[in-house]
C-alpha cells in the first residue's frame, strides 16, 4: 500500500500544478477579455469556478495523504501512553467514515441529483463540479485507511514531509553537532595552549 500511496501522491502534486497553471491562464483570459477587448467571454467564468473547486479538493486530499496540516491529530499527538494510539485510532476511523460517508456516498448523491442540470453555452453539468467530491473522498479514504492499520499496529503516524522550520531546524542540529565533533579534543584555531607568562618568556 506504501507504493500506491507515494504513486497517488506524486500524481496529485502534477495534476494540482496542472490545474493550477491552467486556472491562472484562464483568469488571466477572463481580464484580458474583459478590460482590453471589453467583449467577455462567458465560459471562463464557469471554467474557473469548476477548476478552483477540483483544484481545491485535490490539494486538501494531497496535504491529508502527506499527513499536513489537514491532519487532525493535535490532541493525539500530545497523549500519553495508551490513550495516545487510542486517540489516534479514533482520529483516522473517524476521518475514514466521514470520507466514506460524506464526500463519497453524499457525494454521489449531489452527482446523480444535478447530473442533468446543463449550464448554457457550457459542455458540462453541474454534476461534473459535483464530481470532485466523491473522487477526493475516495482518496482520502484510502489514505485514511491505510493510516488505520499502521495506527492500529501502533506506528508513528510522522509527516512524510518536513516544513521549512523542521528542515532548518534539523540543518541547523546538524552543522552544530559536526562543529562539536570536530572541535572535541582540538583547540580552537586561535587559542594558543602556553600561558600569557609562558608567551613572555
């Protein structure tokens, strides 16, 4: 599962960019089309709103996989003992049901209630927008899942990636040690080992 879940997260952070990029191009059409050629285009207005809701929902599922900020486990995390796993089991069966409750079955409840309501001038419906959410549910879900078997067995449940303060934090614990490793047993490059009466001498 370890596999899956590194391929599904280096797929969001593409398409996220992808998104990204191309909401931009299109907001940027929208202004241009609006203040300089003072014809606007109708369908930017639709595209965006449909990109900034995938766009939005696919980076909540790529924080939460990469256990972010997103991740509710303040409390956990500050437990002790036992009733730290029992709090962190309770976290990710509560995310999982939420996920499977509410974005993938509410989900697809929302998608079969507004497939057939047409936008004009526009290819897709509303259920398309719709769509977004049981397709991230099922996502975090599945990372949610995963998350419950390793808390489950009792692993540490770490972000899979450091912040910028943790990095310089660990950079900086680090060259301290190596200062200290080299300057044990060695005097300093300016200290000079005779006294100041030997130096008169």
């Amino acid at each position: 599962m370890w596999k899956i879940r590194q391929g599904l997260l280096s797929a969001l952070k593409v398409l996220c960019i992808v998104l990204f990029a191309v909401l931009v191009l299109v907001v940027v059409w929208q202004v241009f089309t609006r203040q300089v050629l003072g014809a606007p285009s109708a369908w930017p207005t639709v595209t965006a709103q449909y990109m900034f809701v995938w766009l939005s929902l696919f980076a909540a599922t790529l924080v939460f996989g990469e256990r972010g900020h997103i991740a509710v486990d303040v409390l956990a995390q500050r437990a002790p003992g036992l009733s730290r796993r029992v709090l962190v089991v309770a976290v990710q069966a509560s995310t999982l049901a939420f996920a499977a409750l509410g974005m993938v079955w509410g989900g697809l409840r929302g998608v079969a209630m507004s497939w057939e309501q047409v936008i004009p001038g526009f290819p897709f419906s509303v259920g398309h927008m719709y769509l977004a959410l049981p397709v991230s549910g099922l996502m975090i879900a599945f990372l949610a899942l995963e998350d419950l078997l390793l808390a489950v067995r009792g692993d540490e449940l770490a972000p899979l990636e450091e912040t910028d303060d943790e990095a310089a934090e660990s950079a900086g614990a680090a060259a301290a040690a190596a200062v200290i490793q080299d300057s044990d047993g060695q005097s300093l490059p300016d200290s000079d080992p005779r006294t100041d009466t030997e130096k008169e001498r």
